[in-house]
C-alpha cells in the first residue's frame, strides 16, 4: 500500500449544504460536525511528515488511530462538547 495523498481538496465537502433557515429565538442553532477516522499511520502518509502537519489534520478533525482509541476518542469529544 502506498500511503494517503492529501491536498487537492480531497478531504473538502463535494458539495455544499442547504442554507440553514433562521433560528427562532431560544433555540440553538445547529452545528454539523464530520469526522475522519484514519487507520493510516501519520508517518505513511505522502506529502505529509512533520508533527506541526499532523496538527493541521486534527484540527481539521482527521483523527488518527493509531494514537490509541483513549487518544482520538478523547479529540472527538472534546470538539463535540
């Protein structure tokens, strides 16, 4: 296996989401979160190796694996809250 390639937008949306209606007094507005969960080990990726890369990623929230679930779950939850 050769690796992940990042860049040309492939970790962008393919396409754009509804325009959200007016939130009416009182309510919370809504929030969309999307994860990425890679099995790849940080260090196989191409085009990609220093740790202040790895940074960018998570706080793009591609998460990695191999951190060990307390580590990736505990990134998760920490944006979700």
């Amino acid at each position: 296996m050769s690796g992940l390639r990042i860049g040309g937008g492939g970790l962008a949306t393919q396409r754009g989401l509804k325009r959200p209606q007016r939130v009416k007094a009182g309510e919370a507005p809504l929030v969309l979160n999307a994860f990425v969960l890679s099995p790849t080990k940080f260090a196989d990726l191409l085009n990609v190796g220093d740790p202040t890369k790895k940074a960018d990623l998570e706080s793009r929230n591609v998460l990695f694996m191999e951190d060990g679930a307390s580590a990736y779950l505990k990134k998760l939850f920490q944006v979700l809250v």
